[in-house]
C-alpha cells in the first residue's frame, strides 16, 4: 500500500512501505510541520490572479504561517488558497501597491487592503469553502501607551460599520471628554468662541434659563457700565437768549436755590 497525503501535504507512510528510508520521509516531515508553524515567506505579486500551492510532501509557499505579499499585481489580485480541502491560518501582510483578495471556494472571501495585515483562517470545506478573518482590522494599530490617538497609530477607526474620517487634530479635542451624547448634541451648530461658551455654562450653572437668555441678545460689554453711560445727569437747564433771536440752552450739575437736585430746572 502506498504512502498517502494530508490536505497539508504530510506525508502518512504506510504499513511495511519505505522501509529503510521511512526517516528521511519522517524528518521531511517535521521541515513541513514548522513551516506551517512558523514559517515566513515573500511572495512578489505580478498579475491579478495568484495561487498559493500548498504540495504534498515538499516546500512550498501556501503552507508557510506568515505570507508577505509584495510587488506591483497591477489592480486588485485574487490569491486562490490550494488546495480547496485544507484548513490551514494564516498572517497575511500586504506590502504590495494593490489590495489582494484571498478565496479558496464559492463561500467567503477576505480582502487586505494595500498596507495592512489580517489573520485568517481557511475552512478547508472543498469547493463551498470559506475564508474568514480572525480579527476585524478596524484597527490596524492602537497604541494604548501613547497620550493621544494620531495617525502613526491608528490608521482607521470604524462605529457601526462607517469609517470616521476626522484628522487626528479633531480626535484629539476629544481626550479627557467626559460629557454624554445628548450634552454634546446642545452644542450641534454653535459657532461661538469657546470664551462665549463658558460663560453660557456659567450662567446655567447660576441657575439663569435659556428665556432669560434672550434679554442678553446683542450685549457685547459690561451690561453696568452701559446702563450707567446711558443714565439722566440733568438737574438744572438754563435758557438765555442771543441778539439774532435764538435761545441758548445750558446744562448745569447742581439745583439753584430753592431746587433739589434731580429736578429739572427751566429759566427763561
């Protein structure tokens, strides 16, 4: 009976065969368990089509652990994972100029987009099978030891299945924000400064209501020293007359006899 292949391509001896030379099978072997394992190989991509071979009983490219994708494939490559029958994970880095799609049946597929890295699996379920990422890559890198998000460590941050497109300067107003969702939502379309804000909140905090807001519309200065600039400071007005026939008015700061001040005085 003769030697037969997992879907990996391991060699299984059969009973009574390779007698004498079942070692140097059996060291092969284990050369194949570690690059499976462990091993690390970089595949130049030049067209949009790839088959990564896993062959039975010898070195090759689809059954190395990490698979670094590089070259110029000239648009979106599609890498077919064969055989369709085996599981096997993978890392996959993608340090070409396109994004590779990677498929090994009619099921579903997993993209890495130009500059990223993914882990997936193969299911290994023959002509339906299926590739599945391991681990959404959202995030491509979060650096958690780092005081504030930039783009050197996170390159896209997604909610909801849309990906926020705001600058790392705009992300980094929210570090220490505390407030709620509907907190926020209040301030949806202010264009203030943030000097007028603040004193908004003060007056909230004071106890003031958004009607006696209104009161204030328009005011751009001390409300007292308006006011006082605007206050009545005649208490005695004198009229005299000149030689063309037209009257004089003048103003004084104190009652004359007899008056209090406060009043307002005429003399004719």
């Amino acid at each position: 009976m003769a030697s037969s292949y997992t879907p990996a391509g391991i060699e299984l001896i059969a009973d009574g065969e390779q007698s004498g030379t079942w070692g140097q099978t059996t060291n092969t072997n284990w050369e194949l368990v570690e690059e499976m394992v462990a091993g690390v190989v970089s595949i130049a991509l030049t067209a949009t089509t790839y088959t990564l071979t896993t062959s039975n009983g010898a070195t090759s490219d689809g059954r190395h652990a990490v698979i670094v994708f590089t070259g110029s494939p000239g648009g979106t490559c599609t890498v077919t994972v064969s055989p369709n029958d085996m599981q096997k994970v993978y890392f996959i880095k993608n340090s070409s100029d396109q994004d590779v799609t990677l498929t090994q049946g009619s099921g579903t597929n997993v993209t890495v987009t130009s500059g990223d890295t993914k882990i997936l699996y193969c299911d290994g379920a023959g002509a339906s099978a299926n590739v599945v990422s391991v681990i959404s890559s959202e995030f491509t890198t979060l650096d958690a030891t780092t005081a504030n998000i930039t783009t050197a460590n996170i390159t896209t941050f997604n909610l909801g299945g849309t990906n926020v497109t705001s600058t790392a300067a705009e992300l980094n107003i929210l570090d220490g924000v505390t407030s709620t969702a509907a907190e926020l939502n209040k301030v949806d379309g202010y264009t203030g400064s943030a000097t007028e804000l603040n004193y908004a909140k003060s007056l909230y905090d004071t106890g003031v209501t958004s009607t006696e807001y209104d009161y204030l519309d328009g005011v751009t200065s001390n409300i007292q020293t308006q006011l006082n600039s605007k206050q009545a400071t005649l208490t005695n007005i004198s009229d005299s007359s000149s030689a063309n026939g037209y009257g004089t008015r003048t103003v004084s700061t104190s009652a004359p006899s007899g008056g209090s001040n406060g009043d307002i005085w005429y003399r004719y």
